[in-house]
C-alpha cells in the first residue's frame, strides 16, 4: 500500500493499493498413470490457489471443476488428485480490477476449468514413460511458537473478559484478542510444534510437501533450489500448522492478517525459510528419474533415397 503497508484484501480498486505484495506461481504440476490400453487411470494435478471461490458453506470449491473437466475429457473413470500448491498468500481475487467479486459458481468454474484445461494439455503431450525411482523420504521439525508480550496477553484478556461480561464477541478486537489467550494456554502445554516435511520422488518429479499454508515466494524458492527437473510444492499435507509468511512479511514493510498472532499461526518468524531448506534437503538426498523422451527415428542422411518424392516438388512458374 502506499503506506509502506501490506494489507490482506484492502477493497476493489482502493487507490491505496501500489502492487501486489507477493509473486504468483503459474505453473500446474501433472504426473499422470496409463492403463496398457492406453486409457488414462488417474492423474495428480498441483497448483497454487486457494479453494476459495465458491465463498461460504462446504464445496469442493473450483477443485470440483478441475476434476469434472478432466473426467469430461480422458473418461469418468479416472482418477484425479488433486494438491495445493504454496498457495498461503494466494487467491482468486484482483483487488486491482473493479470487476464483479471474484466468488461464486461462476469463479468455481472459471478457474477449475482453465487450471483443468492447461492439466489436459500436459496429459495430451507429455511423453508417457516407466518413471523410476519411487522413493519416499521425511523429516520431523520441531520449531518455536511466536509468543505475544505479556503487556498484550493481559490487553487480550481484558478484551475477553469485557466482551463476555456485555455480550459482545464478534469483532475484529475480541475475535484476535481470543486467539492470543487461546495461544497462551496451547503454548504452556507445547511450546514447540511438530512440522513433518515430505519428499515423494516419482521418476524425474519430486512432490515436497509441508502442513504450513505456505506463502508463494516460499514455493518459489523451493522450486528455484531443487536438482529436479519438475518439482511440485504441496501445502496443508500431513497436518495443518497455519500461515508461513516469508520472513520479509513480518517486516515493518508486511503486515497482513497472516502475520497476526493466533492459536493456528504461530511459528516462528524463520518457519517458511527452515521448511524451505528441509524440503531441499530432502530432495538433495534423492537423484532425479531419466525424463521419457518418446520413440526417436534416425536422422537423415541428405541422401536423395531420404527424401519424401513428393516434398521435393515445385515450385511451378
């Protein structure tokens, strides 16, 4: 924002708004299974976005446009997984256009058929292959709460307690102030929290995945660092351990409510960079599958016995 500030959502078209505060990852991740027949079993589809467009109540969100597009195309009896990219800090929503709110069915089927459309073109082309290894690999880390001041716990507590005493227990205030008392009695019991990092190599891919929601600069990176030629980051995967900001996002310059203190955000301010290097780690330890490159056909010599009889025509004046 023009304040130096990074807000979350701060309202279509606000004039305060310079750019948006974080990258996007475009890229949608396939590996994809064939029967003998040439029939399409199943396929996983990554890519980072939240499942926020249907905008309330419980939806398969546009994951369930994804899925119904690429069983309307390659048959209903395939299967199709589907795994969050590092999507934390990204949504649907362009707060820079002053088109009509980007929720609804309408944006469940807009972005669940564009991310099907562009899967369908990877499963179209994509030389298919026996991709070896299958290896799996993981790491446990154990990292630190972020803990509010006591000057701000005993602020919290007032705010709770008055708001119960007068009924009034739905703003923005109360709702925060909760999660700091919350957050106080969880982190008595486990100051530290257990974050499992995963690595699934399957060939020349590699799957790392992270319970955080995972900011997109933070995927970047990943992807950036890793040896493999695709390498696909999985969020919210074994666990949910909340918002992982870059550490740039908890500057003066970041702001934003994932960077707010609450009983599910929590870790430590170098959670995003320590999961980054654990991923890489991991994926340091495996060495990548040859890449199928499909059937190849001897080069021609130049002889004329090479040439199509029919190319070499031409041209008539």
């Amino acid at each position: 924002m023009k304040n130096g500030r990074s807000y979350t959502h701060p309202g279509k078209g606000n004039p305060d708004i310079v750019e948006p505060a974080g990258p996007i990852d475009p890229e949608v991740g396939v590996i994809a299974a064939w029967g003998s027949r040439g029939d399409l079993l199943g396929c996983i589809v990554n890519f980072a976005c939240h499942g926020t467009t249907f905008g309330g109540g419980v939806s398969a969100d546009w994951i369930g446009y994804l899925d119904s597009t690429i069983k309307g195309a390659m048959g209903k009896d395939a299967g199709v997984v589907f795994l969050n990219g590092a999507c934390g800090d990204v949504t649907q929503v362009d707060n820079q256009s002053l088109r009509e709110p980007e929720f609804g069915e309408k944006w469940s089927r807009l972005v669940g058929t564009r991310v099907a459309a562009e899967a369908l073109k990877v499963i179209a082309s994509a030389e298919r292959g026996d991709l070896k290894p299958v290896v799996a690999a993981t790491t446990v880390l154990r990292l630190k709460r972020r803990l509010p001041t006591k000057t701000r716990l005993d602020e919290a507590r007032k705010i709770v307690e008055d708001g119960l005493k007068i009924g009034e227990t739905g703003t923005t205030a109360w709702t925060f102030a909760k999660e700091l008392v919350i957050l106080d009695w969880l982190a008595a019991q486990e100051p530290e929290v257990e974050v499992e990092v995963q690595a699934i190599q399957v060939g020349p891919a590699v799957l790392l995945a992270n319970p955080a929601e995972f900011f997109c600069q933070l995927g970047l990176d990943i992807k950036q660092g890793s040896q493999f030629p695709f390498t696909y980051v999985v969020e919210l995967a074994n666990g949910a351990v909340g918002y992982t900001p870059t550490e740039e996002a908890f500057s003066p310059s970041g702001g934003g409510y994932e960077t707010v203190l609450t009983s599910y955000s929590t870790l430590e301010t170098t959670a995003g960079r320590k999961i980054a290097e654990a991923s890489l780690a991991l994926a340091a330890k495996l060495a990548p599958g040859a890449v199928p490159e499909g059937a190849q056909v001897q080069a021609a010599s130049g002889l004329s016995s090479d040439e199509w009889d029919y190319g070499v025509l031409g041209p008539d004046a």
